[in-house]
C-alpha cells in the first residue's frame, strides 16, 4: 500500500539519540597452568639444597685442608705445568690438524691415504697407550737418523737426550689432537661455498692464495668455535701426562695425597676445582668467539650472560609491576 505524500514516517518521526560508545572491557589472559613444572622444579631445588648442604656438613671433605692446600705452590708449579703442556698441544695440534686436512682434501692419492691413515690410526688408539709407547719409544730406538732411506746418515741424536717428560707430553698429546682438528679443519673448509672456489678460480689466483686467503678464513667461521670446544678436552687430557712421569696439576695432587694420606680427598677437590676453572675460561673464550664469528651469518648477535641478566632483571620488574597493578 502506497503511502500519500507529504506522510512522515515512524522511522523519521522518531528523536535521535545519541548514545556514547561503550568502553571495552579490558580482560586480563591469563597463562596456561603448568603444575608439573612447577612440581619439576621443586624438586629439584630440594635435590640441589640436599647436595650444597651435604658438601657443607659433611666433615669428610675437610674444607680447611682444601683451603691449605688450593694455593700451595707445589699445586701451582703443577698448575703452571699443565698450562704450558694444554698450550704448547694446542697449537701444534691445530698446525698438524691444517696439514692434515689440505693432505686430505688434495688430489693426491698418496697424500689422502696417509692422512686418512693417521687420522684413523690416532682416533682409534687411546691417547694414555700413546703417551706410554712414546715414554718407552727409546727402548725401540736409541738413536734416530736423518738421512737416505737404506743409505748413509746425515744427522745423527740420542733418543733419551732429546725425549724428555714434556717432550713427550706435549708430542702425545699433540699427534692426538691434530688426528681429531684435522676433521674439524676439514669440516670447516667443505662448509665453505663452492662458489667462493669457483669465483677464486675465475680470477685466476694461485691455488695456495686462493686457500689461505679467501676459503681458509671463510672456514675459520665454523673452524674455530669447534676447536674452542675442542680444547676442553685437552685441558681435561692433560691430566694423563702423570703416567709419564711428568707432574702436572694432577700428577702433583697425586704425589702429594701420597705423601700425606689424609688429604686425599682435599687434594682430588683442588684439583677438580682448578680444572673447572680452566674450563670455563675456556668456555667463556668460546663463547666470545662463536658470538664474533657469527657476525654476517645472523641477523643479530647472541646476547652476552651480562645482556641476558639486564633483560631478566627488566622483565621481572614489568612483571611485578603488572601484577601490582592488578
């Protein structure tokens, strides 16, 4: 039905109201319950306050034999020791390691097998069997030559002159790591891009340029954090030079829980705390370096312990902060 002109309807005869717009509500989520971790939790602070408390109370320990003993200088002499032996492997394992993994990654037949060879051989044999056969080399060879194959002699030297406790110490323990850096090595230039090879080839570089100064330090990126971490375990290996008669941190904690039975486990609880502090500088070192490595390779670099304290400390206070004004 057609409505007469002139007609006001109900919708227009109706007055507008404005009315104001509803405020929403704010509501709080909130975080999802987990009671097992909170249970994983407790008990493990019970199972940690157990433990502290037993190295407190326990009168086995002897806490002030501990404290006698820690900065004895016969303990740093051994300390000093097992530095220059940690130092000296390090080196000359990581130059061993480089030799290694170019012989292995050459077109040499010959070369690949004897670096393959040895790289098998030192991995496979303990490292304490090592350090006895070189302690007891001399018994194999009194004199060692430098000459022709099945010919004349052209330098001549008496074995048990030369070989002496750190000596030794330092060639065992530096034939085993250049067996284990010579994987890390070789891992590290085949992570290098083929195309950084191909690119150095086009422009016509020598080969040893091509490697030492464009795919060697590409490589060092994954290289050195690995060997870092490598040297954990040799600062942890020197302890074995004691058996050849070289007396390190633990070859003098040996000697002297020998000469006075008592301190046993004093002297072992020095040692232990020396070789945890070696480590963590070591790991503190590895850290660094990884963090620095990794710069173009991430888009931002890892916080440093002391950034990731900052930013505990400021999420904690905007916690407690929302909980209060809750």
């Amino acid at each position: 039905m057609s409505e007469p002109p002139g007609a006001v309807t109900l919708a227009e005869a109706a007055p507008v109201v404005d009315t104001p717009p509803r405020k929403p509500t704010a509501q709080r989520v909130q975080p999802l319950r987990r009671p097992g971790r909170w249970i994983a939790t407790a008990v493990v602070l019970v199972l940690v306050a157990q433990f502290a408390h037993g190295l407190v109370s326990n009168p086995f320990y002897q806490w002030d034999r501990f404290g006698y003993w820690f900065l004895r200088p016969v303990i740093l002499d051994g300390l000093l020791i097992t530095l220059e032996v940690a130092a000296y492997s390090a080196v000359l394992g990581l130059l061993g390691g480089i030799l290694l993994a170019v012989a292995r990654l050459s077109k040499s037949p010959v070369l690949r097998a004897v670096s393959w060879t040895y790289v098998w051989a030192l991995r496979s044999i303990p490292l304490i069997v090592v350090l006895l056969f070189l302690y007891n080399f001399s018994a194999l060879y009194q004199t060692l030559s430098v000459g022709v194959p099945f010919g004349p002699a052209f330098f001549r030297f008496d074995e048990s002159r030369l070989a002496t406790d750190m000596v030794i110490a330092v060639v065992g323990l530096s034939l085993n790591e250049a067996a284990y850096a010579a994987e890390v090595v070789r891992g590290g230039i085949l992570s290098v891009d083929q195309g950084q090879h191909e690119a150095a080839a086009a422009l016509g570089l020598p080969r040893g340029y091509q490697f030492w100064k464009i795919v060697f330090p590409q490589a060092l990126r994954s290289i050195t954090p690995n060997y870092v971490n490598q040297l954990i375990g040799l600062v942890k290996s020197t302890s074995l030079v004691f058996y050849v008669s070289l007396l390190d941190l633990f070859g003098t904690a040996q000697t002297m829980g020998s000469t006075y039975p008592g301190d046993i486990v004093p002297l072992l609880l020095v040692v232990t705390v020396w070789y945890l502090i070696l480590t963590s500088l070591v790991s503190v070192v590895q850290f660094y370096v990884e963090r620095y490595y990794a710069r173009g390779a991430t888009r931002s670099l890892p916080p440093t312990p002391l950034q990731k304290l900052r930013t505990g400390l400021t999420d904690l206070r905007a916690r407690i902060r929302r909980e209060a004004a809750v």
